[in-house]
C-alpha cells in the first residue's frame, strides 16, 4: 500500500492503517476514469488524506503528496 510517513503526528504507525485502503481505492478510481498526471493524483492523495485527518483528529495537517511512477 502506499507509505506514509509523518513527522509530529503520531507515535504509532498504525494509526494509518484505516486510511492507507482509502489512498489506494482512490488512485486505483481516479486511474480507472483515465487520470494519470502525477500532480492530479497528488491532489487526489491530498484531498483523501485531509479528509480523513480532519475527521478523525480534528486537525489540518500540511500534507505533502509525493506520487512516483512505476
């Protein structure tokens, strides 16, 4: 799945097992329906994670998504 990595967050890395299938669902839909600018899929990344970080914790991190091509 995709790696996270957070500085000042969380102690705990599981506490990113919960959003990790949701990062990847998203990128596998925004794919399938022909996506494939990195910068697109960042913000993608970004708006899954805000989300969900925002929900959970209440907090609006700086998040910065780094999509590499395989």
């Amino acid at each position: 799945g995709p790696d996270i990595h957070a500085r000042g967050f969380a102690e705990d890395e599981t506490v990113f097992d919960e959003v990790r299938p949701r990062i990847a669902d998203a990128i596998a839909s925004s794919v399938a329906e022909g996506m494939n600018d990195p910068y697109q899929l960042q913000q993608v990344v970004r708006r899954v994670v805000g989300r969900w970080v925002n929900e959970s914790y209440r907090r609006r991190p700086m998040i910065i998504p780094l999509v590499v091509e395989a």
